[in-house]
C-alpha cells in the first residue's frame, strides 16, 4: 500500500489526530494518515518552496518514528498555468504503478492542487487498475482539541459512478466494474454487522451481469428470460431502498437501468435490434437481422426449430445464387445478401475480400434494418413457395428393386445436396434391393444419387427413349454394368 500526500507552505501546527479511536500527534496530518493506516512507501509531492520549509522536518519525524519502508519525493510546480498542472497530472501518474493499492492524503496541498491529482488517481483506476483505499483529510481547523481524519472516499465512489453512467446511457451495458462495486459494497456492509445489511444487491448485480453477457454474445432468444429473472429478482425486496444505501449516485442510474431492462420483456425483435444499433453493438444486430428474415417463415415463433431454420437458410441462399449475382426479383434475397456478405465479413473478423470499412459496416447495418422494417407480407408470400423442399422424392417397392421417382418443385442449385435427404437405405430397407433412378433432374444430383444408393445391390438409371432402365453399377452377378431392365 502507498500513501500519496502534498506538503504546502504553511505554518503548521502540532495537533492531535485521531481515526477509528486511535490518536496521533504531530504537525503534519499525513504522517497521522501514515501511523493509522501503515502504508509500505509514502510519496511526497512539493514545490520548491514546501521543500526549503517543511521537508527535512517531515522526512525525520516519518524516519524516527518508523512509519514507513520508504519514502519518495518528487518536485512539483506551483499548479497556476495550466502547462504546471499537466506537469503534476503526469508527476502523480508516472509515479503510480499498475495494481497499486493507494492512499491519497490531501490535507497539506495547495487548494487547486488536490483537483488536478484527484483526476489523475481517478484516471489511474481506470487505466493502471488500482485500487483506492481512500482519501483522507485532517480536519485542523475542527472545533474539538482532538482533530478527526475523515476519509472521503466517497468522492472517487462519485467519479466512479459518473463513468458507469456515462457507459450505461452509451451502450446500454452495465459495467462489470459497477456490478463489482455493488458486491463489494454489500460485503463490506455484512463485515461491519450493520444494521439490517442489504439482501438482494449482489444477486441484483448478477442478473445485471448476465443481460449485459447476453447482449453482447448475441443471445437474442435468451434476452427476455434473463430478463425475467432480473424482475424476479427485484420483487424479492427492496432494489431502490437497498441501492440507495449501497451508493447515492447508484440508485439514481439504477433507476434507468430498471427501467431499461424491464422493456426487453415486451420488445419486439425489431425493437430489440433498434435498440443494439441505437447502442452501438453493431455485430449483434447484423447477426439478428439475419435471424429476423428467417423467422418471416417460421410460424410458431416460441420454438427455435434449428433444423427448419438450416433449410429456409439453404434455400434462400439457393434463390440469392440463382441470380449468378445479379439483383433478384424478390426484395427479401436482395436484402439477405447485404445482411449476410455484412455478416461473413464480421464472423470472419475481415478475413474476406472487398470487406466493408468500419464506417461503412455501421452505415449498411442501418440501411439494411431500414429495409428490414419496410418488408410487407406481399414481400413474404410471393418467395414462400419457393422455400418449401426443391425435390421431392417417392418410393415404389417392385419385387426386384425400388424404384426412386424424382421430382424437382422448385429451382435448384448445387448447394441443396447439403441438405436434401432421399428415402434411407437402412430405415426404409432398401438395402437387399436394386435401386432404380427416374426422373429429370441435373447430372449432378443423379451423380449424388448413384452414390447415396452404392451399398444397394445395383442402381439403374431410367432412359424413357429405350423404355427401360440401364444399370451403372451393381454388387451381385445377376446385374451386371451396362445391362438393361425393362420397366
């Protein structure tokens, strides 16, 4: 621990000082901050003045009575101009280390000085992530013969929440910092047997932990329910009392985070992925636009059906292909194809040619949930029919073979191969058979055919001009490669 403290030019005064009934005394109140708390190293900042008048005083009274390991001094200007107060800004941040636990005693500095170095210890809290037992003050000039410390703590506990708030009103987050400030809050209420400590804080802070997890990984299908287990939670007591006592400036953003979060409970998918643009996640919203189309075609929206949702997939992107690129006659493939080349550059982290540039990204994300609100039903049901399966197959068991009809319902690309599931060897037991193939359908797919029905006893091809079917291949000597069988 590392005690931070200015000396002035001042006549001090001897007086006695006291914190949590322990006394002192001394002239100079952060030597009294030094015997109460016992920091490991002091840091003494002064101006060349401070330095002639009160240093060596100072640094032999902290020495006889050894009160710390170490002490340091560094010279600062007197703090008029601004250039002297950006001086001191860097004097007191070069000087803290990472992960430092800090004391800041502020009773012998120059009234402006305290304000430049409260925000730089602010500042290093943030970026050096230390950690700030507190700001004490000697209070000489109090009434009493014994003069108090007061350690005021709660200033920085102020700073921290205008920064909480000001990330919360931005993104819609609540930070992990805040909610750890709750927790520790809580505890240390608990430590000090207070009356009636707070019940349901830590786990308030869970649930705000989680909305903001989920928010940002994207868990549009979780958000409502974790949702209700917030509310659920705030109904077990009293939030707002119990965050008043926690922090002042706390439960007045807690307010708006109530607030907030409670409206995900009735938002409409379009409302929540307005809300992820307004806050700036913009990954998630494009990764929720995408989900958005596919559920125009999904009709009982309380259940995920992930096998159904992988084929409305593959089949837009088979009408999107069908274009060879060129703008598609149906307004939901053209926007699909924004949303998804938007989408791959982003799941891929720009690993992909012609990705678009930051600002262009957030632009298109706009453009495109604009386009997304504009979609009519007219626009739904003229492409629904084509999503429905592109082939449909049936079966007919004759004693030798089964005969596989093939029937194309819609336009078809390669990519439905990935998808599509012809009657099964083994579950419609096919396998002691020969199989024969007909119907009009791509090389392609029959080449996807004659290898999905190789473990058969033969596959034959139906050729309607000869009015039989010729077998490509075959496992059994009666059927030989070549030979025809008449249908």
């Amino acid at each position: 621990m590392r005690l931070l403290t200015f000396l002035g030019t001042g006549e001090y005064k001897e007086a006695q000082y006291e914190y949590e009934q322990q006394t002192y005394k001394t002239k100079y109140a952060p030597i009294a901050t030094a015997y109460f708390i016992r920091p490991s190293e002091m840091i003494l900042f002064l101006t060349q003045e401070a330095r002639a008048k009160h240093f060596e005083a100072f640094k032999a009274e902290v020495k006889q009575n050894n009160l710390v390991q170490n002490i340091l001094d560094q010279d600062i200007p007197p703090g008029f101009t601004e250039e002297e107060r950006w001086n001191i800004w860097e004097k007191v941040i070069h000087t803290i280390n990472p992960n430092d636990e800090i004391i800041f005693d502020i009773t012998h500095s120059f009234r402006l000085i305290p304000f430049s170095t409260f925000l730089a210890v602010q500042f290093a809290k943030f970026s050096k992530n230390i950690k700030l037992y507190g700001i004490f003050y000697g209070a000489y000039e109090h009434k009493n013969t014994v003069k108090p410390i007061v350690n005021l703590k709660e200033a920085f506990d102020i700073a921290d929440w205008l920064y909480f708030t000001a990330f919360f009103k931005d993104t819609g987050i609540f930070p992990p910092k805040a909610t750890a400030l709750i927790k520790e809050q809580q505890n240390t209420m608990y430590k000090q047997k207070v009356k009636d400590p707070p019940r349901i804080a830590k786990n308030i802070a869970d649930k705000l932990i989680d909305i903001s997890q989920t928010i940002s990984v994207s868990n549009v299908v979780a958000l409502k329910d974790v949702v209700k287990e917030f509310i659920k939670t705030l109904n077990k007591g009293e939030p707002e009392d119990e965050m008043q006592r926690i922090s002042k400036p706390l439960a007045t953003i807690f307010q708006d985070v109530e607030k907030e979060y409670k409206e995900f409970e009735t938002f409409t998918q379009d409302q929540i992925i307005k809300w992820l643009i307004e806050h700036g996640h913009i990954s998630q919203a494009v990764l929720a636009m995408r989900e958005r189309i596919i559920d125009f075609f999904i009709e009982d929206k309380k259940k995920i059906y992930e096998e159904e949702r992988d084929k409305i997939t593959n089949r837009i992107n088979d009408l999107d292909k069908s274009t060879q690129n060129a703008r598609s006659p149906y307004k939901i493939v053209n926007l699909w194809r924004g949303i998804s080349q938007l989408r791959n550059g982003i799941a891929h982290c720009g690993y992909k040619t012609n990705v678009r540039s930051a600002k262009d990204a957030i632009e298109d994300t706009k453009k495109y949930f604009d386009e997304l609100e504009k979609i009519t039903e007219n626009d739904v049901s003229e492409i629904k029919p084509l999503l429905s399966e592109p082939v449909k197959f049936t079966k007919e068991d004759k004693e030798k073979y089964i005969l596989i009809n093939i029937e194309l319902t819609n336009e078809i690309t390669y990519s439905i191969l990935k998808n599509i599931k012809p009657p099964d060897i083994v579950k419609e037991n096919i396998a002691n058979k020969g199989v024969v193939l007909n119907g009009r359908a791509p090389i392609w797919l029959y080449g996807f055919l004659i290898h999905f029905y190789h473990p058969t006893k033969f596959v034959a091809v139906y050729d309607p001009r000869i009015n039989g079917a010729v077998i490509v291949q075959s496992h059994s000597p009666e059927y030989s490669v070549g030979n025809l069988i008449e249908l």
